[in-house]
C-alpha cells in the first residue's frame, strides 16, 4: 500500500517498492512527467537503492527509446528480449543501463493524460508475461493518482515558498534602508528561492 502522505520521493520509492516484490522484478523505474509532458523526475531503484536520474537520460529514452514509445502510443508493453528489440535504447555510460534481460513498461494515465511511464526489469529474458502485465493494468490508475497528487503537492508547496520569499523580497523594498543593504538582502533571499 503507497504512503498516505505526499513526499513525492517516499511515495515513489513505495510505489516502486511494492511494485517490484508483486511481479518478482529485480529493478524498475519511475519516469513522472509535468503538466506539458516534460520529465520532472525519473527514479530508479535497483537492489533495494533508489536515486534520481538525470533528466538529460529522461529526455534521451523518451525521443528514441521504450519509455518514449510507451509515451507515444499510450499503452504498456512487454519486451521480452531486451537485446532484439529496437525500442529499447542501451546507453552504455549510464550507471543503471540494463542492456540484456526483459522488461515490462506501462503508461501512468490521470484523467487520459500521460503523467510518467512505470518501468521493470529483470535480467532473465523472456521473464514478464502477459499475467504480470495484466495484474499491473489493474492497478495502474490509483499507482498514477498517488503520484500525480504527490507531485501536485511538491508544485504547491514549492510555489508557496516562492511566493513567501518574493513577500519578504517586497517588504524589504518598501522598507526604508540603504540602497547597499537592501540589495544584499534581495541577493541573499534570492540565493534561498
């Protein structure tokens, strides 16, 4: 069961927790995707160790590889073979680069809008079979609220620290001080945003 609360990293890594131990997966990732379908986050977990990736990776695979293609066309996959299939991009130089076995990808749909792509991977070919895909469609959706509504909440939350910090920046204008001094204050409370 995904946290109740909204930290958007502990509800991926429950997630993709969960996840993994439900179809004997021995890896798997999260690619979320923002209002205008960019990546905002991609996380990895792999033996148990979960860390972001960097959106560069994210922008690569979704032009020219699976995640792009499970983006494009709206519909998760199996791909049994990783190294016979060319949807699958290898990227040699990436630490968590996964270049034979197979995988399982499935599109994170809110309110039919594409918000991020759930990869798995396991190093045996041929392991995911079309059960392991259905028991995921049935509970893809509410996987894809749960991240979505997380992510929402990081948004707010970060536009009301913005918000509050630009308050402070505006008080600061209006008070009477020297020109020197305010300037170093609006230069340190814009360090903080």
């Amino acid at each position: 069961e995904p946290r109740s609360d909204l930290d958007l990293t502990a509800v991926l890594r429950d997630v993709l927790s969960v996840v993994l131990r439900s179809v004997s997966a021995e890896s798997g990732s999260i690619l979320v995707l923002d209002e205008g379908g960019w990546p905002s986050q991609w996380f990895i977990l792999e033996n148990g160790k979960g860390e972001f990736a960097t959106l560069a990776r994210a922008r690569a695979v979704m032009d020219r590889g699976m995640i792009g293609w499970t983006i494009r066309n709206r519909q998760g996959d199996l791909v049994n073979d990783l190294t016979q299939d060319p949807r699958w991009l290898d990227l040699p130089d990436f630490p968590h680069n996964i270049a034979q076995g197979s995988a399982l990808l499935l599109p994170l749909m809110v309110y039919d809008r594409v918000t991020g792509v759930l990869t798995l991977i396991h190093p045996e070919p041929g392991f995911f079979k079309p059960r392991h895909l259905s028991l995921l469609q049935t509970v893809i959706e509410r996987v894809a609220l749960s991240i979505e509504n997380a992510r929402l909440y990081a948004t707010v939350h970060r536009r009301a620290e913005e918000m509050a910090a630009l308050y402070e920046v505006s008080l600061n204008i209006s008070a009477d001080q020297p020109l020197f001094r305010l300037l170093d204050t609006i230069v340190a409370q814009a360090m903080d945003l």
